[in-house]
C-alpha cells in the first residue's frame, strides 16, 4: 500500500513539474516576444526592468525548478530533490518578502511611480520634438488609449504636444479636439487598488503549490533515504 502511494506521489510530481516546465517555456517564449516586438518605457529607472524582461526571468525560473523536480522525481534521486526543495524555498521567501515590502513602502512607490511617470512624458516631449514625429509616442499611445487617460494629471501636462491617443474621437478632430479627461497616475493607481485582491490570491496560491512541492520532495527525499534507493549526497 505504501509502495503504490509513493508510486502514485512520484508520477503526480512529475505530471505536475512537466507541466510547469510547459507553462515556463511558454512565458519564456512570451517574454522574448514582447522584447522583440515592444518597448515599453515609461518608468526610466527600472528601463531594464520592464514586462518583457520579469517575463523572460520568471520563465527561466520556472523551466529550471520544474525541470529538476521532473528529474528528480522520475530518477529518484536525492540529491536533485533537495535541491529542488532548496529553490523552492529560497523562491517562497523571496515573493513573500517582496509582497510585505510592496505593502510596508506603498506611499513611497506611489512617489517613485509619480516621479518616473512625469521623467518619462519629459523624456518623450524632448524626442517627439527632437525627431519631429509621432513615434516617440508609441509608449505612451498604448498606456492612454488602453487606460482611457491622457498625461500624468491631464491633458495640460502635454503642452503644444499633445498626441492622438489623447483624443475621444479617431481620428483627433484638430479644430475641436475632445481630450480624455483623467490623468494616468490616478488611473494606474486605481488599477493596482482593483487588483490588489487579485494579486495577493495569486500570491497565496503559489505559496501554496510551492510548499505542496516542497512536502512531495521531502517525502520522497525521505523514503529514497530509508529504502536506500537513488545517488548517495
């Protein structure tokens, strides 16, 4: 009876790791997408640290902690499953202490967020300007038309500036134009006060099947250890 469980316990890590492994490569390959194809800049002092690059790290992560989970579970071998209990754990304190920093420093992120906002329209005036074109825009075009906002605070924040995604109607009507009147800081604010539930449920959730990990690793860690099955540490 306990030969079948563990028999059962292993072939459950394995299907579950290999999907995981699946679901890696897919967020890696999503990650190396957006790098290619989009350029996200709106917060100039985490420019290498946008959507596409934490997409790419995270499925990283994921297709190498799976991977030795598989492995570990299919050889039964015990020096691959304490590592794969190691990282798991490493990555559980990791996210839990980046929610309570996110939850401590709250008012100081809505300022850092607020100072690179305002930097970046800056930033994107002077290119606009400089190159004569709308292009610089692009960035900004994809937050306001998907936001439903326009500039930092509103409109005014643009100048003489101000580009066709801030307009209600397409195309812009230039005699009498009608600008979206919120400014993306607060709809951003807004955003990120609508999901908060939703991001500490998937928190929760990934805490939860990390430790189940960790329990189905040291289990079978244990009974290798007892059976004498498996490499030797």
């Amino acid at each position: 009876m306990a030969q079948g469980c563990l028999k059962c316990l292993k072939y459950t890590m394995c299907a579950v790791n290999f999907l995981c492994f699946v679901c890696g490569i897919t967020v890696l390959g999503l990650g190396i997408y957006m790098m290619m194809h989009f350029r996200m800049s709106l917060t100039p002092s985490l420019a290498n640290l946008n959507i596409a690059n934490l997409l790419v790290i995270s499925g990283i992560i994921i297709t190498c902690v799976s991977f030795l989970g598989f492995l570990g579970a299919l050889k039964e071998n015990r020096c691959i499953l304490l590592t794969f209990f190691i990282l798991l754990f490493i990555l559980m304190l990791v996210e839990l202490a980046a929610a309570c920093y996110l939850l401590i420093n709250e008012a100081e992120i809505g300022k850092w967020l607020k100072r690179d906002l305002v930097s970046s329209l800056e930033k994107t005036k002077a290119e606009a300007k400089r190159e004569n074109s709308t292009s610089a825009f692009s960035d900004w075009d994809l937050v306001q038309k998907t936001l439903d906002c326009c500039g930092v605070y509103n409109v005014t924040d643009w100048g003489d500036q101000v580009p066709p995604s801030c307009c209600l109607t397409t195309p812009c009507d230039l005699l009498n134009p009608r600008y979206r009147q919120q400014g993306c800081l607060v709809k951003l604010k807004a955003w990120f006060e609508e999901n908060f539930l939703s991001t500490g449920i998937v928190v929760i959730v990934v805490c939860i099947i990390e430790v189940l990990g960790m329990c189905f690793a040291m289990t079978l860690f244990c009974h290798i250890s007892r059976s004498g099955l498996g490499y030797k540490l």
